[in-house]
C-alpha cells in the first residue's frame, strides 16, 4: 500500500522534477503537504520512503542533496535510468530556466 501511495504521488504530481526518470522528493513531499491529508498523498517516512525508491529502481544522486536557493533548503534527488545530471535538472526547474 505505501509503494502505491508513492506511485500515484509521483503521477499526480508529475512536473519537470518529478517523473519517471529524475525525482525530486523534497519538492514531491512539498506538494503533497499542501494539497492536505484529505486530498494529498501522505508519504512514507524517510527510511522506508527510500526502500521504496530503492525497490523502484531509482538511485540517489551523487551527494543525496541539492541546495536549491529559492526555496532556501535542500532538495533530496533520485533518479532511475536518466542520461544527464539529474541535479542540473532540479537546479535548472527552481531557479526557473
């Protein structure tokens, strides 16, 4: 059931950092949280959050974490079978490139 929350999370929420391929998930959690525990996905904790990404095939970024300056906090990325710098991309997204 937590793997299908993240699921449907990660495809209700898709966006230029959240997607198949690189995935955001400072900014996932962000957008759930706002919709509520009504409308929005509740998301696993940390730890078994990420043995789900694990189990999804996805991978932590080198350095796990990205200073994003317009949100003033870091972003957690993965990834899964993305050709490119997945940091780049989220980097690229907030500052609005």
């Amino acid at each position: 059931p937590e793997r299908c929350v993240v699921e449907d999370a990660i495809a209700k929420y898709a966006c230029g950092v959240i997607g198949e391929e690189v995935l955001d998930v400072t900014w996932l959690a962000a957008l759930a949280e706002m919709d509520g525990p009504t409308d929005g996905a509740m998301l696993p904790k940390t730890r078994t959050l990420g043995a789900i990404l694990l189990d999804m095939g996805y991978e932590q970024v080198d350095g796990r974490r990205l200073w994003i300056g317009k949100t003033k906090r870091f972003h957690y990325v993965w990834q899964r079978a993305f050709e490119g710098d997945a940091k780049d991309v989220v980097k690229a997204y907030h500052d609005g490139a």
